[in-house]
C-alpha cells in the first residue's frame, strides 16, 4: 500500500486480513479445546484468550515501539529540519484535520514517512508470522473428538451402570 491506495482497496486489504486471523484464531481455540481432558476444559480455554490477550498486547507495544524508531528516523529525510521539530517524540497525533492544515510539501513528506515507517511494522509483522507459522510444524498432531463431552460421559455412565454378564 502506498499514501495514493484508495479506501476501497485498503478497506478490501483489511478484510482479507480479519477474515484470516478470525479464523485462525478459532482454529486454535478448538486444538487446545480438543487436546486437554473434559475436566480442564474451561481452564484451557480461558487460559488460550488470556495469552492471546496478553500476546496482542504485547505484539502491539513492540509494534508500536518500531514504528516510533522508524517515523523519528524517517521525519528527517521527507521534512525540512524546522518542521521535524513539530513532530518529535509522541507529539506526533496529527489526525486529518491537522495534516491538511498543514503546506502541501510538509503534509507530502510527513504522510511519505509515515507509509515508510508503517511498511517497516509491517514486514516485522510478516517475520513474526513465518516464525508462528514455521513453530506450528512442530505441534503435535492430534485427531479431533469423534464424540461430544456430553454424549461420551452419557454413554460411559450407561455402560457403568448395566449390569455384567
């Protein structure tokens, strides 16, 4: 993507992106869901939100943290040295308005860094995922649950309770 995508496209982008972490994500609720016993199912459960929970909130701290790294290094190439002093630190929450507010080259180069640095984020978020990706050939495989809980705990309580030959 680059300053000139149009709405229509990165709109089309980010929905191919939900629907692919959506479903990911309901996969691995039901790996761990199919591979601890009955009695630790709730636990396991809540136990894959918080850590997915806590992952994204970590994931978007460090992304966060390599954005800034990259816009403070990308201001000064795009940006005349008295406009970067308007954009230093976590100064930078420019929305819409206050861009085009703004002169045409400084609102050119500050949006130029800006998608620079965003591209950055996203290739580290690209080697992340091949690293989840590469790490998931090593889980091991598990065939999922013929029976649902409530029909195998019925069906072994009815074979306690018959009489033996």
């Amino acid at each position: 993507m680059t300053p000139a995508t149009g709405l229509d496209v990165s709109s089309l982008y980010m929905v191919v992106v939900g629907l692919g972490i959506g479903l990911v994500m309901q996969v691995l609720v039901v790996a761990v869901q199919n591979a601890v016993p009955h009695a630790q199912l709730g636990a396991a459960t809540s136990a894959t939100t918080f850590f997915r929970t806590i992952g994204g909130s970590f994931g978007v701290s460090a992304l966060g943290a390599v954005f800034n790294r990259q816009l403070t290094a990308n201001l000064p190439k795009y940006l005349p040295p008295a406009a970067v002093a308007q954009f230093h630190g976590s100064a930078v929450t420019a929305g819409p308005a206050q861009l085009n507010a703004l002169p045409a080259p400084i609102k050119h180069g500050f949006i130029q860094a800006f998608n620079d640095s965003l591209h950055v984020v996203f290739l580290v978020g690209v080697r992340i995922g091949l690293a989840a990706f590469a790490l998931s050939w090593f889980l091991k495989e598990l065939p999922l649950r013929e029976r649902a809980y409530l029909i195998a705990d019925a069906a072994e309580a009815a074979a306690r309770t018959e009489p033996g030959p």
